[in-house]
C-alpha cells in the first residue's frame, strides 16, 4: 500500500518553544490530509483537515492558532504546534488520502510523541 | 453529532476460539463504518470497510442499522491477531473519521 512518513518521529522541547511535524505522503499525491491527536490510553480525536492549496477545516475545539497546519503541496503537510506547553504533549498522528472522491483509503503515518518540558 | 462506542478496552481468548469485537455508533446521516488494526510498533493500517463486504484475515464485520452496530467477527483467532482494533465512523464530504475507543486484542496459545 501506500506510506505515509511523519518527521521527527519523536520531540522534546521546552515549554513556550514551537514545534514543526512533518507528514509527507511517500508514493501518492495526497488531496486530502487528516492530523490527529492521542492521549495514552485514549482513541485518536481528529483535529483538522487539510487540502492542498487551501485553509485547513478544524475540529470544534481545536485552536487553529496554536495548531498551525500548512498543506503546500499535494504530498506535504505540516503541523506546527506554536508556544507549546506541557498540556499540548501527545502523539499526534496524519493520515492522507489520494483521490479526490474521498472514498479510497486512508493512509497512516507511525505518529510523532510531543513532549513538551 | 456522531459517535463511536467499543464497550471492551481489553479481550483477551484462546488460540483456535471466535473472537467478537463489538462496535456501536450513533449517526444521523448515513453511515460508512470501518475497522482499523494497530499492531504492535506498526502503524494504524484499514482492516475492513463495510462497503467492501469482504473477509480479510478471517475477519468480517456486518453493518445492522437496525441496532446501529458494526461488529468485528472471526470463528477461530489466531495469535498473529492480538493487536489494537479500532472501529471508526465515516463522515462529512470529507469522509473524516470519528474513532472509537479501542479493544487491545490478546490471543492466548
């Protein structure tokens, strides 16, 4: 199947820093990207979706300014987590689609832990 | 709004036994529902949809609008299934996914 790859897979930084994730779409020109966020032991909570070229869609409660999303280009999507605080460390993870119908399959990438000091 | 409920965090049967993984969903509009696995250090990868109406490892999973369910069945687990199943929920232009819980699936030899 198709891979999706997320960089860094794994960061620490300190409280009030930003942090970039990274989540490139390998083999397929993605339309369609989704990142999510998990808390341990908890299911993954969608928080905005992203189509190339435009404006991500947020989650109802989801801060658009603290979670900034860029979709640049068809197979690159970044999440950047502004001002990060210890509350915003969880494992966030994308996926991407690649027709344009929105009926094929999702694709997922292995996560990247956030945790914030 | 939508909703996914797996009542079983954890599930644990014997090598050669059925296994039931149960999915319930509330939806206003129609449904596509899903099963995703996670396997142990691997990424979370589509198991079924039930659109497909297909098998896959054994597994199958019939949609029943009637009590809103979805569940995920196999008549004899292998040790090679135990990993994290996770029923998810279709929805919007989008197709964005609303997940349920979990069940961590252990298959005991």
């Amino acid at each position: 199947g198709a891979v999706v790859s997320q960089h860094p897979s794994w960061v620490i930084c300190k409280s009030g820093t930003s942090v970039k994730i990274e989540c490139r779409s390998l083999d397929f020109q993605a339309t369609t990207m989704f990142w999510y966020r998990q808390f341990p032991k908890q299911s993954l909570m969608l928080m905005a979706t992203s189509n190339e070229g435009s404006k991500a869609t947020y989650e109802q409660g989801v801060e658009k300014d603290k979670f900034l999303i860029n979709h640049a280009s068809l197979t690159l999507s970044t999440l950047t987590v502004t001002s990060a605080h210890p509350e915003d460390s969880s494992f966030y993870i994308c996926s991407a689609r690649g027709d344009k119908s929105n009926t094929g399959e999702l694709f997922f990438g292995e996560g990247s832990r956030l945790t914030v000091l | 709004a939508q909703r996914v409920t797996q009542p079983e965090k954890l599930l644990s049967v014997f090598k050669g036994a059925p296994v039931e993984l149960k999915c319930n969903y509330s939806y206003s509009g129609s449904p596509e529902l899903f099963w995703y696995v996670q396997y142990s250090r691997q990424r979370l990868q589509l198991l079924l949809r039930h659109i497909s109406r297909e098998s896959i490892k054994g597994f199958t999973a019939d949609l029943n609008k009637g009590e809103t369910s979805f569940h995920l069945k196999k008549p004899f687990a292998q040790e090679e299934d135990s990993a994290m199943y996770y029923c998810a929920l279709g929805r919007g232009s989008a197709r964005q996914l609303t997940f349920g819980s979990g069940t961590q699936l252990t298959v005991l030899p």
